[in-house]
C-alpha cells in the first residue's frame, strides 16, 4: 500500500509541476505564440498577442499585451496594447462569455456588415481607445474613447446588443464628416429601441447637447440645443439643406439654436437665435399639429439679397403655415409681412405686405427670373393688401434703362402668381411716383392704376408730366399665352421725339407737339416683342403734322 501511495503522490507531483510549467510557459513568449496558432488554426478567427499575464493576487482578471484579433480574411476588429478579461465560473459552461473585458489604447474597428463576435461580457470598458466604422449611412471616428456597456452581447448588425446600458466619452469624434470634440453619449438599447438620455460635445467652436430615441417609426428628438456654433460650408445654401430632405423620419419636440453663426458659399447668416417646437420631419416633407418657429438674425445673406434684422415667427399645424410675423430691413428699407400657405393648394396668401424706404436697383435678369417657374410646394401667391412708400427702384439694363422716385403704391387681391407662374392675374394695383426716367426720357409725377381678371389686366389710368405737358394712356393686356397688347397714349405739349429713346423710328418734328399713339403688340414669352408691333403715331407742332404707320415692327409709311 506504502508503495501505491508513492507512486500517486509522485504522479500527482509531477502533474502538478506539469500544469505549473504549463502555467509558466503560457506566459511567455512562446505561450503566446501558441495559444495564437491554435486558436487561428481551429476557428475563424485570426489572434496575435505578444505575452499573457496571470497572477495569483488577482486570479480573476487574465491580461493579453499588444492583441490583434478578428476574422480571417478581414482586417483586424481589434487592435490594441492591453486586453483585461474578467473570469467567473460562467467560463465552464461558456468559455467565451466573461465577467468584462477591458481594452486599453488601441483601436476598434466596427461594421455592421459583418457576422457578429462570439465573444460577450457582463461589462465592456473602453480605455484611451480609438473606433472606426466606415461603412454605412453615418461613418464615424472617434479618438481618446472611454466608457463601457453593460451586458455587451453583440449581435449581427448590432455591434453593442438588444439589451444594454453604455456611457462613452471622446475626445474627438467626427461623424458623416462632421468634427466634434469632447464628446459624452449616455443611453440605453432596448430592443428596436435606441435612448440616447444624454448626448453633449464641442463642434464647431460651439456645443451641441441634446437628448433623443430611436424606434422602428423614426427619431424622437425630446431637445436639441446648438451654441455659439460658428460653422463654414464650401455648399450652396440648397446643398447644405439637401440633408433634411433624405433624412430617416425624425421627430423634434424643441429646437434651441442660439448666437449661431453659418458660412456657405454664396450664402452667410450672423447671430442666429431660433426656437422650432413640435415637427416631424419624413420623406422630404414635414407634418407637424401644433408646432411653431421662432427666428431672428443681425443679417442673412443669399447671393445678392441681404436681410438685415430679419425677423419671422410661424404656426405649424396639419393644414399648413400661419406666418404670424416677418420683417426686415433690406436695401436701406423695411419689408414687413403676414399671412399663411395652406398645404392642400399650395397657396401662400399675404394678408398685408408692406414696403418702405427700399433703394432697390433690380437684377440684370429680373425678366428672366419673373419668367421663371416656381418651385412644386407653391402653385400659387395672394396678395390681399399691398403698401408701398417712398421706395426707389432703379434698372440698369443698358437695353432700357429706368428709374423710379419716391414710389408709392397700393394694390389689395393681388394673385400675383398662378400655376407656378409668376404674373398679375387678379386684383386691383396702383402706383406713383415723385420722379421716374425711362431710358433718358424725365418724367414728374408718374402714375398708374390697373384691375386684373382671368381675361385681361385693364390700365384704367396712365398719366406723368413731360416738359411743358402730360402724357396720358389706357392699356389692355390679355392674360392669354399670346398676351396681345392693346394701347392708346396721347400727349399734350411734349417733346416731339420723347418716343424715339422708346424705340420708335425717327420723328422729323422738333420743339412741344401733341400726339396720339395706338398700339397693338404681343408680348408672348420667349418670343421678340418688334415683329409683332402693329402702329399709327399722329404727331403735330401746330406748325407741321406727322402721321407714321408700324407694320410688323417697321415703318410702312410716313405722311
């Protein structure tokens, strides 16, 4: 018996030197080497660690150094110097779920195309790590990551798992190309279910913070708050905005945007402050039942317009926009505004619109722009009461240069657009002015009165003082494609010639004369206005009398 006692204590003996050698040999060099060969050998994973560390004062916790790990054929999921795993008797029954894993200074690469790790823990800590995930709608990088998720299991197309709670800070992140720093997230996953509870970070030498949940319907932002943001964009300003037409359904409770300040090209808005409460955002449009925007500025700029002290207050709700407030100062005047678009016809109706004090010189192609078709979501535009006052408007057009002094106006059920064409279809319109040139032609005291219907835009009054006399005229202009022009004008002690700088033939008369002009013309788009002038002019100085007739544009006689 002594001697089969022996023989198990030598066996047990050596079965334990075996296992301390075993022990000792896996924490070195060569240990390393060859726990990575078999595990590359017999799974689909790839492993590389330079040495493992076990001690007996913490025999819970096993140390990786300098570990690249992920699947064959595809670069390395993690590479990092450090990898704290965290045992418990969970291991005898899954081997590769740990109590927690830590990774220390290195770099997570993540892809939701790819199968998910085998490996979970009851806690994930990040330490001074860096992450990566180029694919997909958002690509994000993220540098100096700190934080953990509890429990992470993940899953396919789902890197931290169906059930977690993770906090994460960086120290620099940038998102689909946006560049942000010191970054704190805090939330949950519950299922189809993302809440971000708390979300703040420095971007573009401001912060932003702000709190939001994602489900199968969208994103519910509860708020979002954007300060001091001073952001430069080398995009128009419809590039920059491209974005809220494709994002996914996104809801927002409250909007705080304040002191901003937002750089395009061509495009620029200083000291924004905007509040926007209650819109859902889906498909390129937007829905909202009781939401409102609230926004002014010091200036905003888009091409060659520039607002100053813009202010605009809005009501939202299922049937459109009720604009409870705009003004602004623009070209040294005053614009101010109210009014509603109703979403069902696409209609905006401004049931005032006022212009004040405005030194306006107009586009080189405002022709070109009134022709212009108006965007989907506005078929049409009304009018309903139109003031203007002591407003100067100049055209430098070299064709046919004009001015206006002191012009003053009033109009009330004015359609000004119709079938997304800009024009005067309807309502009634009245102008005048203190002083007006009409390509070198002075003229004092200008005015205008005309009605508009579905037929016809009547001039019932044209009138201005020329020289010693007055110029006085009716018009009508048919609102048909082929707009035919009908117009009398008759002048009374005026320059014999005043109508040749208005592109009529020379008239061989010199001093004051009366004369009668009737007119019949088309003034159809895109097509020139000469070749369908049809004209008699009679012209008399007391002295001689002239008769000239148009036909087509040119003159077929003269007596």
């Amino acid at each position: 018996m002594k001697f089969f006692g022996k023989v198990l204590l030598t066996l047990l003996l050596i079965l334990l030197l075996a296992l301390v050698a075993i022990y000792v040999l896996l924490q070195t060099q060569w240990g390393a080497g060859w726990i990575s060969r078999q595990v590359s050998a017999s799974s689909d994973y790839q492993l590389s660690l330079s040495k493992m560390e076990h001690n007996f004062s913490d025999p819970s916790h096993l140390l990786l150094n300098d570990v690249a790990f992920g699947r064959k054929d595809q670069p390395a999921t993690l590479v990092t110097r450090r990898v704290d795993l965290g045992l418990s008797l969970m291991q005898f029954s899954s081997p590769l779920h740990f109590a927690s894993i830590r990774l220390d200074q290195g770099t997570l690469n993540l892809s939701d195309k790819s199968a998910p790790l085998s490996l979970q823990a009851d806690r994930l800590q990040l330490s001074q790590m860096a992450l990566n995930r180029n694919q997909g709608d958002w690509p994000l990088q993220a540098q100096r990551v700190d934080g953990g998720v509890t429990p992470w299991k993940p899953e396919a197309g789902n890197v931290l798992g169906k059930e977690a709670r993770f906090q994460m800070s960086a120290g620099s992140l940038t998102l689909d190309g946006i560049p942000a720093a010191n970054v704190l997230v805090q939330g949950s996953i519950h299922g189809p279910q993302l809440v971000l509870s708390n979300f703040g970070a420095d971007v573009a030498l401001g912060s932003v913070t702000a709190s939001a949940q994602r489900d199968a319907q969208g994103w519910q932002v509860n708020s979002l708050r954007l300060n001091s943001i001073r952001l430069q964009s080398d995009k128009t300003l419809a590039e920059f905005l491209q974005p809220l037409r494709t994002l996914p359904t996104m809801h927002f409770d409250r909007i705080d945007m304040t002191d901003a300040r937002l750089q395009g090209q061509d495009w620029a808005v200083t000291d924004l402050d905007l509040t926007l409460k209650d819109l859902t955002l889906s498909n390129g449009d937007w829905q909202s039942d009781n939401g409102s925007l609230s926004m002014n500025a010091s200036s905003f700029v888009n091409g060659s317009m520039q607002l100053d002290d813009p202010i605009a207050n809005m009501d939202f709700s299922a049937q459109g926009v009720q604009l409870t407030q705009f003004s602004s100062r623009w070209v040294n005047g005053l614009v101010r505004a109210q009014g509603s678009w109703t979403r069902s016809d696409k209609k905006l109706t401004l049931d005032e619109l006022v212009v004040a004090g405005l030194e306006y010189t107009l586009p080189l192609n405002w022709r070109e722009r009134w022709m212009e078709t108006l965007p989907s979501w506005l078929e049409s535009v009304q009018v309903t009461k139109l003031s203007a006052s002591r407003n100067l408007i100049i055209d430098i057009n070299p064709d046919f240069p004009f001015q206006m002094t002191a012009l003053d106006g009033n109009g009330s059920n004015l359609l000004m657009a119709r079938n997304h064409q800009w024009g005067i279809w309807s309502g009634n319109l009245s102008f005048n002015a203190a002083a007006a040139t009409f390509n070198r032609v002075d003229l004092r005291h200008p005015s205008i009165a005309l009605s508009a219907d579905d037929n016809a835009i009547n001039v019932s009054e044209m009138s201005a003082f020329s020289a010693d006399g007055m110029l006085e005229g009716l018009a009508t202009l048919s609102q048909q494609p082929q707009r035919a022009l009908s117009l009398t004008l008759n002048g009374r002690q005026v320059n014999a010639t005043l109508l040749q700088n208005w592109g009529w033939p020379t008239i061989p008369l010199n001093g004051n004369a009366t004369m009668q002009l009737k007119m019949q013309a088309n003034l159809q788009a895109s097509q020139p206005l000469k070749p369908s002038v049809n004209a008699t002019l009679a012209v008399s100085n007391g002295e001689q009398s002239v008769q000239q007739t148009l036909r087509g544009g040119l003159l077929s006689g003269s007596q």
